[in-house]
C-alpha cells in the first residue's frame, strides 16, 4: 500500500468518526428539548371559614364624668382629707375652709329670727283682739319671712365651706394644699369617674353605614397586649367633621376593677360585616394581567391562570367573590417564574387558608 492510500484510509476513517459523534449529539440535544422543565412552587389549599370583616381605629379613653369642683365661700383652708388617685364616694367630706365668720352670721341670723318669731305671736295676739289692724299684723309676719329667709342663706353659706363628693369616683387633681387662700370660683379638686370609661373615635365617612347606638365593639388597649376588651356605642355625632369628612362614635366600656387608666392608648375594632362561608386566598397570590386580578391553581402537574372577583382585604389574605372553590392549590409562592400550562413542581405546601 502507498503512503497515498494510507493517508486517504485516514482521512476517511476520521470523517466516519465525526459523523458518529454529530449523531449522538444531536440525538441528546433533542431528548433534552423534548423533556419538561418543571417550576419549584408553593402552594396552599382553599377551604371555606367564618370570616370578619373589621375596621380597626384609633381611640381615646376618657372618664364617663368629670367635675372640677371649686370653692364657693372665700376662706383659709382648714383641712383636706384626699390626695391624687384617691377614691371617693358621694358625700364624702373632701375640704373644709374656715367658716368661723359665717358661723357668727348664722348665729346672729338665729337671733334676728327668734325675735322676729316673739313679735309675730305677739302681733297674732293682739290682733285676735282687735288691738292692732290688718296691716300691723301682716308687717310683723313679712319681718319674721325675711329673718327665716337671712337664717337660711347663712346656714347655706355656712355648709358651702364644707366640700363633699356629688358623685363615687377618683380624685385626678388637688389644686390646693392646707393653709391656702381661696375665693370663689377657684378649682380645688377635679373629679373623675372611671368605674365607667368613655371610647372615643373618628370614623370615616365609608364606615358610618356600620355603626350604630347599641352595637357592640371591641377595644385593644396597648398596655394589655391580646387582652380584648368588650364595649357598647351609646352615642354617635350629629354630623361629619368637614375637614376630616370623619363621625365621633362614642362607646362606653366597664372598668368597675379600676383596671384601665383614662389616657392609655387604645383602638377600637368595629365590625363592617361577616360572611359564615367565606373563601380567603393569601394577598400575595393575586397578580394582575390583563387588567384584571387573576391567581395560578395547580391541576395535576400543570398550572392554570383562573380570573378572580375579588372582595375586601382581612388582613393578609383577600376575600374571593367569584373563581375559585374550595380544595383549590393555589400558587403562593413561584407565581411570577410561571406562565399557563406550566409544568410545576410542588416542593412544600401551606396547608389550608
């Protein structure tokens, strides 16, 4: 053989080589095309529940009463018996201010009267008698009117220098200490009620159709975190706020155990309406195409894009109108890495929502 023919038989043997191996290649090229790339997501079952819709706001805690209560006779206090968060009831002595001068006024009031009194009976006899007129007679008993009336207002200007409570309830403010000047009208002790506690809050315009005197609501109070508090609304505003465009609901709670301080920050939770069978999808699951919501539910091993009507968002999952049923896997997680008819991949799932 020549080294010609040994050169081609080379040549030749080498291009079969390559033809071989193109083959195969192209072979596992189409195999890998062929075979279905699978999407890794997340998904959760839809079942019906009781749901609540409910609006949450802030609000504040107020006494149901509150009295400043002043002096009403000029004086030198003469003794004090509260302090500051002491609790009082009705008719329990709080101040007392000198009243030494309007006992004087009372005692001489007391003698005025008492001579008054003799020389009306006196006028009664005689003119039993015909020793006196008419007219002298009824000018003794207007003198001895006028003295009961001058003994009254002293007795009453007397007791006003002894301040007692109208009503039960806890002293917020002393405003004075013993030994003080006061005059008339000055605040000496304010006055709060907080066995019963007043919850105020400003409701939007869209909210109003959903409250109402006698309905009940719950108040959070951040001292006492995942306690619920119950209350009722005894009162609504007779109009909006024009700023705000806002209603003032007020609600009274029970605080008969002291427990809850006039001031603390609260909210108030007012129920807008309640579904008995709802159908909840988690908020994170809805995405837009088209301009319309829609959600990916996995069938078999496949997606499907379902358009959803939609209702009010609680809290972090959304209320479904219309699109879905219970027992659907809905995507939560992997929905944007997947398109419809998708081939997926469930590799953990929530449970029920």
């Amino acid at each position: 053989m020549t080294k010609f023919d040994l050169k081609a038989l080379t040549v030749a043997a080498a291009v079969a080589l390559l033809a071989s191996g193109c083959g195969d290649s192209a072979e596992s090229s189409e195999a890998t095309t062929t075979q279905p790339r699978r999407v890794a997501v997340r998904v959760a079952t839809l079942q019906t529940e009781a749901a609540t819709d409910i609006v949450s706001l802030p609000a504040d805690l107020r006494p149901s009463r509150r009295s400043v209560l002043a002096a009403e006779v000029p004086g030198r206090v003469e003794s004090i018996t509260v302090r500051e968060g002491d609790r009082v009831t009705r008719g329990q002595l709080l101040m007392t201010i000198d009243g030494r001068s309007l006992e004087q006024t009372v005692r001489e009031a007391e003698a005025v009267y008492f001579q008054r009194t003799q020389q009306f009976s006196r006028a009664e006899n005689l003119f039993a008698k015909q020793s006196i007129t008419k007219a002298q007679m009824l000018d003794a008993l207007t003198l001895r009117d006028v003295a009961q009336a001058s003994l009254d207002s002293a007795k009453l200007q007397l007791s006003k220098s002894r301040l007692v409570a109208p009503w039960s309830g806890r002293v917020a403010v002393r405003s004075v200490e013993l030994g003080d000047y006061v005059q008339p009208g000055q605040p000496v002790v304010e006055l709060i009620d907080v066995e019963h506690l007043e919850v105020r809050a400003p409701v939007a315009a869209a909210d109003v159709p959903f409250v109402a005197v006698g309905s009940p609501v719950l108040v959070r109070v951040d001292a006492y975190p995942g306690e619920i508090f119950e209350a009722t609304i005894v009162r609504t505003g007779a109009e909006l706020d024009v700023r705000s465009r806002t209603l003032e609901v007020e609600a009274e709670l029970d605080n008969a155990d002291g427990r809850l301080k006039p001031g603390l920050p609260t909210r108030i939770e007012i129920v807008r309406r309640e579904w008995p069978t709802a159908l909840l999808v988690p908020a994170q699951a809805v995405i837009e195409l088209d301009s319309e919501d829609a959600v990916y539910v996995v069938d078999g091993d496949f997606v499907v894009r379902r358009a959803v009507q939609l209702g009010p968002t609680l809290g972090d999952r959304v209320l479904v109108e219309s699109g879905l049923v219970p027992g659907d896997k809905v995507v939560v997680e992997g929905m944007r890495r997947v398109s419809e008819g998708q081939t997926v991949e469930i590799v953990e799932s929530e449970g029920t929502v």
